[in-house]
C-alpha cells in the first residue's frame, strides 16, 4: 500500500476536475451569459462534500494520526471523529444541493 492516503488521492483528482468545470462554466457565462454561475458553483461544492462525507469513515487511524492536529488519543476517538465529519459533510452537501434548486 501506498504511502499517500485514499482520502489525499481521492483529492488530488477531484479538485482539479472541479476547478476545470467551474473555469469552463465562468467562460461560456462570458461569451452567453445564459449560465447561473452560482448555481453551478453551489452544485459542485455539494457533490464535493458528500464525496469527502463518503471518503471521511473509510480513513485508516494510522495514516492519518500525523495530518490531525491535536491528534486523537486512540484509534475509537479517530473513527468516532471520523464518522461525525462524514454525516456532518454530507448534511452541508444535502443542503447545499437543496439550496441550489429551490433558491
């Protein structure tokens, strides 16, 4: 396995793809101006949290312990915390996607 964690790879290719989307949709609003940007904006941010609410669970207590400061005193507190992040990012990307179609 793999020094680099599942949650920093899973990161390193979402980010960029989101940020060429958003780029593309500024662009097209430019030239047609047809396109709610904020909508767009709102929308990619929901599905990026409910990602990282997938991916929050499923990190391993020994990969992690360093990037976390202070860190958890053990590895039940670490999934604990874990787990609360993860509803808590896919409550705001629930939210966030309500927000985007009825606002």
């Amino acid at each position: 396995m793999s020094s680099v964690p599942k949650l920093v790879r899973v990161l390193e290719y979402v980010i960029p793809v989101i940020s060429i989307l958003i780029y593309y949709v500024m662009i097209a609003y430019t030239l047609y101006g047809t396109i709610d940007v904020g909508r767009v904006v709102c929308l990619m941010t929901s599905i990026l949290f409910c990602v990282l609410g997938n991916y929050f669970p499923k990190v391993s207590y020994e990969s992690h312990k360093n990037l976390i400061r202070p860190s958890p005193k053990n590895e039940k507190a670490f999934k604990k915390m874990a787990k609360t992040f993860g509803y808590s990012f896919i409550g705001v990307g629930i939210v966030f996607l309500v927000i985007t179609f009825f606002v």
